[in-house]
C-alpha cells in the first residue's frame, strides 16, 4: 500500500495493558512494531505482573516503546486510562497483550479517520484465533460498519471489535472508561453505549486485520456472573431511552444470549423485544441509511439465531423441539446469506465453548 496517500505525520498511541501476559507477549509486541504505518509510539504497561512480562518488554531496544510499570496492580480499567492520559498522539490504538494486529491495520485506521473526520472511532473486523494461534472463524459477533447500526447494535453487545479499534485521542481523554462498580468486566460495552448515545460516531474497516484470542483466563471467563449482572444493568438502562421499560431480567438474559434459557416464553418475549426496539429505533433516529437499515435488520435478526442456538446447544430434548418448530416459523432468518454465515461461525463458537 502507498504510504504517500496517507498522513503519516500522524501519530499514534497504542496502548497496551500487560499482566502475567509472557505467554503471548511478544508475539503482540512484534505485531506491532511490524505495522507498515511507521509514526507510533508503543506505551506498554505492566500491571503488577508475577511471571516474565518485564523481562520480555525489556529485552526490546524499539525507542518507539514506552515502558510504565504500575507499582501496584491496578486491574485494567485504571490500567487503560493511565494509558489514555500518557497518550501524545493524535489517535489511540487499543491493542491486547495476547492478541495480534495484522501489518496493515495501522495504516488502514489512520488513513480511514484523516478520509472522515466526521467519525471518532474506527475498527475492523477480527479472525478469532485459539491459544495456539489457529483461525477458529471469521468472528461472528461484529457485522454492523456505519454509524447509525453501530449504535444500534450498542444498546445490546459492544458493537465492535474493542482491542482492534483506534479513536481520536481527544476523544477517549474526554470520555474515558468508567471504574463504576456497575460498569465493571464491561469496560467497553458501557463506553461504546456511552458514547454512541451522546453523538460520538463510530465506524468499522470491512476488513480482517486483527486476530483475537479466545483466552479462558481472560476477564469474560473469570468474572462471568458480575459480568453478565452489570451488562444486564446497562442493557435495561439503553432500552428505557427508546420507551421500552419493565424488561424481566430474564428476557434480557436472552437477549444478551450467554446463557440457555429453558422458557420459551422468554425467548418469545425476546423476539417482541427486539422487532419492537428496531421499530421504535428506526422512527427516532433521524437520519439512517439504506446500509444502515439493512445492517441493522440483519443484526436483529442474528441475534435471534443465536437466542435460538444458544438455548438448543444446552437445553433439554423437549426445549430442542420447541425450539426447532420456532426456526421452522422463522425460516426467513436464514434466507440470508450473512446469517446463514453467522449462523455457521455460531455453532463453530458453541461446540468449542462446551
């Protein structure tokens, strides 16, 4: 790619939190000092590790990296605003401590937000990837690429890709993420929805260029339940915006479709919901496009594949049936060839989370 179409006086602050990370360290670390976009400095911090993480940031000699060693364990919200308020250039890039950018990501992001300086953050679409690096599927969570479906998706699930995204630095120095103990393990759910709710616009690279690790020691797994009760929290708060209120928090539950339900009433319930929030969301917004509407309708109705396949993967022989019948009344979400895409990504996650 010509570096010449590009402004490569921009830099970039990429900020990366690192703790007991020494099994993929360095292969983060080399992803990106191996960008082709040149001007960026690496601010690594190690939060309080116990294992070699020091060792291997230090055995590199790049003056493009910024060691920070927290003297005490901060856990990773207050990790990453220290990261946001050292921060000097123009754009942050987010980047984990065991996940991979590909070479052009960089380049892509920057050229992408000096291209549209109406848009704040900017993302693209990520492989996910297992402990030993193999390509699982092309991530089936993030599909949604404008700004009106970004927002949409944003009332429910993070609607992109957090550790492959790049935002404006003044941005995320004014917005910040939030250490409230309800925003807690949903870091980036909370910040997206807040944002996106107060004008902030978003907007996702068509692109693979990130590789995510699938990582069991990871926030998700070791903090499940508080998790899911704060994502729980905020998704009621989102839907009270737009006039929908009184949501049983197991219809949410549903919805946010982590866990089976064994009551179809609920899955109906959830059903109503979504078709109900799309309509109301789709008459208040003032400006959504063609692209948008369609993104949006195909995210609806992905989520209710994965309400579906969530609860038939784990349910009882009689919740299956039912759940069958259910399809069988919607074949129409899978006449869809992006869903029937997400649809087989969907099992693929399933079968390898059992």
């Amino acid at each position: 790619m010509d570096n010449q179409t590009i402004n490569n006086t921009a830099l970039v602050s990429v900020v990366m939190p690192a703790y007991n990370a020494e099994r993929f360290l360095r292969e983060a670390i080399d992803s990106v000092l191996n960008q082709t976009y040149p001007n960026f400095e690496l601010i690594i911090i190690n939060d309080g590790s116990t294992d070699h993480t020091e060792e291997i940031i230090l055995s590199y000699s790049d003056s493009r990296i910024k060691y920070v060693r927290n003297e005490q364990n901060l856990k990773l919200i207050k990790t990453l605003n220290k990261g946001v308020e050292l921060a000097q250039g123009k754009y942050i890039a987010r980047m984990d401590a065991d996940d991979i950018s590909l070479p052009e990501r960089f380049e892509e992001e920057v050229r992408y937000l000096e291209e549209h300086p109406d848009v704040d953050i900017v993302s693209c679409f990520p492989y996910d990837i297992d402990l030993r690096g193999k390509v699982l599927t092309k991530s089936s969570y993030f599909s949604a690429t404008q700004p009106q479906s970004l927002k949409f998706v944003s009332v429910f699930a993070p609607p992109i890709c957090h550790p492959a995204c790049m935002c404006k630095t003044e941005v995320l120095k004014k917005y910040k993420y939030s250490d409230k103990p309800e925003c807690q393990h949903i870091e980036d759910y909370e910040l997206w929805n807040r944002m996106f709710h107060t004008g902030i616009r978003g907007a996702v690279i068509p692109k693979f260029m990130f590789y995510y690790r699938a990582n069991p020691s990871g926030i998700c797994h070791l903090y499940n339940d508080e998790q899911l009760t704060n994502h729980i929290g905020t998704l009621k708060k989102s839907l009270i915006r737009y006039g929908c209120k009184d949501i049983d928090d197991d219809v949410a539950i549903c919805i946010i479709s982590k866990i089976e339900t064994k009551n179809m009433a609920n899955i109906d319930a959830a059903f109503r919901l979504l078709d109900l929030f799309c309509q109301k969301y789709l008459q208040m917004e003032d400006v959504v496009s063609k692209l948008e509407q369609k993104e949006i309708n195909e995210w609806v109705s992905q989520r209710k594949i994965a309400i579906l396949m969530t609860s038939a993967m784990y349910s009882s022989r009689n919740i299956r049936a039912r759940i069958l019948i259910k399809l069988l009344h919607n074949l129409g979400l899978l006449m869809n060839f992006h869903n029937l895409i997400y649809l087989k990504n969907r099992i693929v996650r399933i079968i390898r989370e059992r």
